[in-house]
C-alpha cells in the first residue's frame, strides 16, 4: 500500500493511504480545523491540558505544541497503586520534551481517593474527581479553556451507550465545545474527529514518552464494551464511527431540547455550583465520606 | 426458564420469559397499544395489508385478524422464479385460513420486471416497484390505510444504514404512520416495536403458512449487513435494539428539520405525484425502459 498522494509507503490506510509525513500533516491539519470551526481557543487564550500519560492526551499536547499553541499541562495523579507512577513518568517526560509546564495534583492532597463507594462504580467515582478537579484547577488558576483529549471513538461509544439507556440529555450535551458558565470553565474536545488509531500512530512517529499500560480498574469501564462493538462494526465497515458522529452532528443540529436547567446552588464547602438542594457538591459529599471512613 | 406469569415452560426469554399463550397475549397487546398511539387505524378504516408470504407480514395478518379487524391482503408478485410462486402459495393459503379476501397483482400486468437497471441494484428497483403499486393500488380502490410489516429491526437497520451514508433527511422520516398526502394513502407500520424474532415465535406457535425461502437476490439487500450488525450488539446487549429506537424516537421529538418540499408534479403517463421537472415518475421511466429493451 502506498502513500495516495507520494511514493512512499503508507503507514495508516484509513482515510485513504499516507505516509508517515503525508499523515502527520492531515493529523494536524484536522485539528486545527477543528479548534477553529468550533471556535475552541486561539493563541490569546490561557489554555490548560489536562493529560494522563496516556497515547490520546500525550498526542494532543504534541500536536498542539507542533501547531504553535502556548498551553500549562495538568496531570492528576490518582494514586492508583502499579499504573499512576509510570503515567506520572510519561506525562513528566513529556513535558520536559516540549520545555512546557506541567502542574501536577494528587488526589490525596484533597483528602480523597479513587474506590468504589456506596454502589457507585470505581470508574464513575473516578470519572467524578477528575471533572472536578480539571475545572477547579483551571478556574483557580485563571485558565480560560480546558482542553481534553476525547476523541471520535470516545464520543461515539458514549452516544451509542446512552442510546441503550435512554438517556437522551447526555446525548444532546455531546459537542465538541462546552462553553464557560457560572465557575465552570469552557471545554473543548481539539480530537473530536481523531480516532484512538490515528493518536496512537502520531505517538508512535513522534516517539512520544507515552504509558502504554491499562488502568487496572478499567475493566469496570462500562464505555469500554461499547467501543469494542464499535471497532467491530468499523472492521467491516471503515469509516462507519467517522460517519456515525457526523451524522449525529448534523442531526443535533436541528434540535431543539428544552434544557431543564435546575436551581443551581453553592456547595457550602468548596463553592462550587451543585444541583443539590443539601448544598454539598458531589465532590465534597466523596470527601466527607472518606473522611467519615477514616475516623471510623 | 419458565414463565414469569404462570409456570408453563416458556418459549421466550426477552423482554421477559413467557409461556405460549402470555406471549400470544403481549405480542397483541404490544401491536394494539402501537395501533392506538399512533392513531394507525380504528375499525371503520378501509384497511389494506401489503403481504409477502414470508414471516413478518403473515404474523401481521393474523395478528390484526385475532385483534377483530377487518381489511383485505395485498400480494404483489415479483414473479422472480423458484420464489414467487412458493410466497403466492403461502398468502393464499393464509388468507383461505382467516377467509379474507386477498387481492394479487403481478409485475408483469405493469409491463415491469425486477431486474437491476442501469447501475440501480436490483433491491433497490425492487423496493420501487412495491412502494409504487402498493400506493397505487390502495389509492384506486379506496383504501384509507396500508399497513406494512416493517418490523423493530428493519426499522433500526435502516436508521443505523443512514447514518452510516449521512442521509439524515430520512431518519426524519423514519416514523410508525406517515401522513396521507397527495395521491399517497396514509402508511402504517403496526409492527414498529416488535421483532423479527418475535413474528417468527407468533408465526410458529399459530401454525401459521408462511415461507421461509429467502429470496434469490436478497444477498444484494444493502438492509441484511446491518441487521447482522445489530443482532451482534443485542446478542451481547439484550434489549439493545428496542432501547436504540425507542431513544431514537425520544430524540426525534425535538428534532425540527425543515423539511425542503421541492414541487411536486403530476407524472404525465400515470398521474402519480413525482418530484422529477421532467413530469415522468421513477415507476414510468422503468415501465419505459423495459418497454424499449423489449423493442430492442
């Protein structure tokens, strides 16, 4: 297989046959066409990136700084025993590599730890404490935009697992950019079209310092599932998770969700909004719990 | 396993294990609440029912006659050999059974034959044809309502197919009744939230005279692919596909797409509507091109 548009051997075949330098280039070209159809952030913003050591947050922070963006790295060590270390190497590596800063928090510093709690799964614990504290982070520290590194594979696993539950008011806040409101700070999504192939393939050319190891909770993960039948769709149908998002993309464009939006309240502890009437964020009712386990 | 309502064996397991007759009773039941929730029909509808001789339509059949109404059977035969006569068999055997009067038209009455046409699959040729003198039957002999047997598979395989190929204009339409307009009678799908499974399991325990020979060109079914699709995902995910739809559906209520009606014309050879300036339907332009292949 050869490089559609040079003589050289392709490396990845899907969109069409590149090579290592043709791929490189419709790599970052899709994600600067991305930051800016969605107006995510240009280069007056204060952005920060939240990382994980991990081959999609390693390849966007590479793909931004080859794109010339100037961006602070956030990595939050979950002190999961045998995997947040190594993560914690990768990401310095990393950083170190490109001469940017990285802030690095540990969960314990907040008194907290990623388990299971109650009959809320590991994973969903997890996934709590690291919107929280990615937000907290970047609000505090002036940042304007949050960058995570989801990516179209993420986003249809996600769509489809909602599907199969119903709930259609996640589905309808699937974008690529979630704007800033109260003390949330804007999030944007710069991999939104980028398959975890096509990361993994510009990590590798690029020789990136990347943790390649699994999270040893991820079985627990239930996106996980769906995105194995998404690659099996996809073997037999190249570009269907391509066509799946486009299509939804273009579907929510014509609709019109009249948004519940709850009274939003103050968390009395940490004064960060909540939709909770007792007035303790889900973050900090995770904190007392811990706390209260703790004296026990 | 046995049934959840008595403790006969049942014979099916999903949405819930049942005996024969609590099946028979939820199949009914399940068709006559989708009837009523979409104002399908009521008893002083002059019904038609398009039937294939295979599965779906004939549980259709004789699920609308167990309910108490009263409508007449539509066959149109394909007249594709080894295939068409065995179907014809079958309806007319159906219809002797329930002693309703079944109406046969055949392709080759309309100067037409199912056959792929220019670069046109034969599937999609086929799909015309039907679609057209279904219409056309039932509009000239007064029908106010077809009722066909898409079921809750063919129905997600198609929304599946379509975002695939990003043609979301007809996931908008994908709904159980589409409108009488025109010189197009109203369309129904009673079977919207049952499974191809389930007429199967309704077929078999009423003994009804279906056939089951797939048709010859059906491997040219762009439809069949993904239907494979998502008996895979169910088969892993019992309940998947009524979940899928049934969010599908939730979601289309907020959907407003503005739907761009191009002017409709009156067919010059058949007077049928057709968005075609040059005033031919795509049902006279094959009558037409048969007509001169034959001159040829």
């Amino acid at each position: 297989m050869i490089c559609k548009k040079c003589c050289k051997k392709a490396i990845i075949e899907y969109p069409y046959p590149m090579c290592d330098q043709h791929f490189r280039d419709y790599y970052l070209r899709t994600i600067q066409k991305t930051i800016e159809k969605y107006n995510m952030f240009n280069k007056e913003d204060k952005i920060l990136v939240a990382v994980s050591g991990g081959k999609d947050s390693s390849a966007l922070v590479y793909a931004l700084y080859e794109l010339g963006y100037e961006f602070e790295g956030l990595y939050i060590n979950l002190e999961i025993p045998n995997y947040s270390e190594h993560s914690e190497n990768a990401v310095k590596e990393l950083f170190k590599l490109i001469d940017y800063r990285i802030n690095i928090i540990r969960v314990s510093d907040y008194n907290i730890r990623v388990s299971p709690i109650y009959k809320r799964p590991i994973c969903s614990v997890c996934g709590a404490i690291k919107r929280y504290l990615m937000n907290r982070f970047a609000y505090e520290n002036g940042f304007t935009v949050l960058a995570t590194a989801h990516n179209l594979v993420d986003e249809a696993a996600f769509f489809l697992m909602n599907m199969n539950s119903g709930q259609i008011q996640y589905l309808i806040k699937q974008e690529p950019v979630l704007p800033k409101e109260n003390k949330f700070v804007k999030k944007v999504k710069p991999l939104y079209f980028i398959t975890e192939r096509e990361n993994m393939v510009y990590s590798v050319i690029n020789k990136l310092p990347v943790y390649y190891g699994e999270c040893p909770n991820s079985s627990g993960n239930p996106q996980s599932k769906w995105k194995q039948i998404l690659y099996k769709i996809e073997s037999e149908n190249p570009g269907f998770i391509r066509n799946f998002i486009n299509s939804m993309l273009k579907l929510k464009k014509y609709i019109n969700y009249p948004e519940k939006k709850g009274e939003i309240f103050c968390c009395k502890y940490c004064g960060y909004p909540t939709g909770s009437r007792s007035r303790i964020c889900s973050f900090c009712r995770l904190q007392k719990y811990f706390n209260n386990s703790k004296k026990a």
